[in-house]
C-alpha cells in the first residue's frame, strides 16, 4: 500500500463535506459525474431485467447481449469488427485499466503516462509493480503527446503508452494525424502497446466523432486495448459497467483476474446497459449541446479573469486553466501563493470555490474545473473566483 495513495478527488469531497458541516456554502466545480439523470429507457430496462428474474452470475466477460451490443458500437464506432472473445466487460472502465497493468505488468515494467493524465494512471502502473514514466506536455502542443516526446520515453522495459481522449483532465481529442504520428512510433516498438481510454468519446464538441488509434492503424489492433463504458455518456456512473475490447488472450487474462476478485459485473447494470448502446443517440446529444453552452460559459467567464488562462476543451466536461501568473500572489492576511494548495485553499475560504489542482495531474500552476453543473452554479462560481482573484497583491 505506501505504492498507492488516496486519490486526490476524493480527499477534496471529503473537504467539501466538512466546509458544508460547518454550515458553509460550497460551489464545487469537482464534479466528475454528469448531473443529469439515466435515461429513463435504461432504468425501465433494468427493472425489466428484476423482474424477469436476470438477478444470477453471468460469465465473467459478460452477457452475449452485451456482447453483442458493445461489437456493434465498437464496429460503428472504429469500423472493425471484434469477436466476442476480444470483448471484456468489468465494473467500470476504471476496473479494466486497473485489470490490464495486473494482467500484463512485471515488477519495472514501464508505463509511459503524458500529463496532464487523470491522477488514478500512475497509482495504478505503481500498485502493480509497474513505473509510471510521467511524460511532460504543453499548451503549446494542445496538452498533447508528440511522437518526439513519445520516441524519446520509450525503453526496452516499456510495455504501455496512454492515451486518454477525450482527455481528463484538459478535454483535449488526438486528431487522426496525430494518432498516425504516434501509432507509427508504436509500430516500430513491437514490445510496445497502446492503452487508449476512450470513455468521455460520447461527449464530444467537435463535427466529426473522435478518432481512434485502431481506425487510423488497423495493423496495431491486437496491440491497442481500447476501453470505453456508460458512465459519462449515458449518465450510469453508479451502475458501474465498463468494457474492453483487444487482443483475445488479453480480454481472457481479465476475465480470470475478474473471475478470482468480483466474480462478474452486476447483471442488471449489464440489462442496463445494453439498453443504453443500443437505445439510440437522442440522449447523448441532447446532453452535449447542453455541456457546449455550459463548456462556453465557463470558458468565457474564467477567461475575464485576470491572470487565468483556460483551454478550450473538445471534449468531457472539464475546463482545465492555467494560474502559473497566480503564483508569488499574497492574500489580504499575508499568505504567499507559493504552490497550487496554497490557491486552491485562497479559492475555498474567500469563495466557496472549490477546483482540483493541477499537481494531482502531474501539471502544477493548473486547476481543473468542471461544468458537470447548472449554468447558474457555473456563473456563481466564476464570479466567486473572480472575487478571490481581486484578493490577491501581485
């Protein structure tokens, strides 16, 4: 356990509810969950599924409906066609991460890991036995991995490189031009697979869907582990359902790792799902032109803001921002902004706003923030950070 740590969003929700025990107003732009409830075809489906007694085990890789259901999407989606044997299902994509350093992992074996990454990535690689190798991005380059970077990190001990895109923490989506240019890197590195994690794909503010590594390198397919679920899209993040797709011995690797831990996802998140991938797309975009006004909202508001410099994200539900000018700025009571705690805390006691700080996503002088929140919330929290801005001497 001294390889892993308590993960950086749930020490700030345990902030939060002690601020709101005391009886304080909070205005948390944390939130990594949509707002909005599960379609209500999905909850009728699972409710179907109770009644119809499907309450039992099912295989470890999931039901042929949802089999079925998940190769479809994937064939729509990437246009190749998976077999059911290079199907997994687990609790969340998060699980199916986790299952892969396991099952592929040797004690320093490396994980190349671009920041900003989403803070469970390196805990993960860690509590495997694994070495997260943390490669740098900039604004400059979008937040993005370059085949460069990508070239330069590669030894013959690594085993993954990952790539999140949508990205959380930035929003940022990997072009078709850009996955070639990494994908042709990986292909001279046989000992070298792709982890791509796909699963804010739905919530995409672009004109054409986001690419995929196995669309522009179909070669690669058994060396790139794409994983998606219904989490984000489709409101379902407490049903817990994700699902793998890749190389066969791999998928049958975590079958038998999920086998030996959580015996099978639930069977009726599983009815749930499948209701979800195949119920059409009046869900998913109703809600992403709701996140557009919202993503735009926000951007504008913090952008007013002197001395924060928000992205503009392509995707997921985060805004994520530059405060770098922020530090060396002192408080009205003579506290020195001297990393991104010191600011967070400055937000949360002159405001109420509370954001998660760059550091947790390997990328100090950064916060990010979500608008998985209402339009008024948004704008109470953007003046809120305005006013806690005005504070500071520089």
């Amino acid at each position: 356990m001294s390889r892993v740590k308590e993960s950086p969003s749930s020490q700030v929700a345990d902030r939060v509810r002690a601020f709101r025990a005391e009886g304080r107003k909070v205005l948390p732009l944390t939130i990594g969950e949509p707002d909005f409830d599960t379609p209500d075809h999905v909850k009728d489906a699972a409710v179907a599924a109770i009644r119809a007694g499907e309450t039992k085990y099912t295989s470890a890789n999931g039901t042929p409906a949802l089999q079925k259901a998940i190769t479809s999407r994937l064939l729509r989606k990437t246009g190749q066609s998976y077999a059911t044997d290079e199907i997994c299902v687990g609790g969340g994509a998060k699980q199916l991460i986790f299952l892969a350093f396991m099952a592929t992992l040797d004690e320093g074996d490396e994980v190349i890991v671009p920041a900003p990454y989403w803070v469970s990535y390196p805990d993960m690689v860690s509590v495997n036995g694994g070495r997260p190798v943390i490669v740098g991005t900039t604004a400059g380059e979008g937040y993005k991995l370059t085949p460069d970077r990508l070239r330069a990190a590669i030894t013959e001990r690594t085993k993954w490189v990952v790539l999140n895109t949508p990205n959380n923490p930035t929003g940022a989506v990997y072009s078709e031009e850009e996955l070639r240019g990494l994908t042709d890197v990986v292909r001279a590195h046989p000992h070298l697979s792709i982890l791509c994690d796909e699963i804010y794909d739905e919530i995409n503010f672009g004109t054409r869907p986001v690419p995929s590594a196995v669309t522009v390198a179909p070669d690669l397919r058994e060396r790139v582990f794409l994983v998606n679920g219904v989490s984000k899209a489709y409101a379902m993040t407490g049903w817990r359902i994700g699902y793998g797709a890749g190389a066969a011995r791999l998928c049958a690797a975590l079958g038998t790792l999920q086998s030996q831990s959580s015996s099978c996802p639930s069977s009726v998140s599983q009815a749930a799902a499948v209701a979800a991938l195949d119920g059409g797309r009046e869900f998913i975009d109703r809600t992403v032109a709701i996140y557009t006004e919202r993503r735009d909202l926000l951007v504008s508001g913090l952008d007013a803001i002197d001395g924060l410099r928000p992205a503009v994200p392509e995707g997921g539900f985060y805004v994520w921002t530059d405060a770098s000018a922020l530090t060396g700025a002192v408080t009205p009571s003579g506290t020195r902004m001297t990393s991104d705690a010191d600011l967070a805390e400055h937000f949360l006691e002159s405001s109420g706003v509370v954001v998660i700080t760059g550091d947790s996503y390997g990328c100090p002088g950064h916060f990010r923030a979500s608008f998985a929140l209402s339009s008024d919330t948004i704008r109470e929290a953007v003046a809120g950070l305005a006013h806690s801005v005005s504070l500071l001497r520089r």
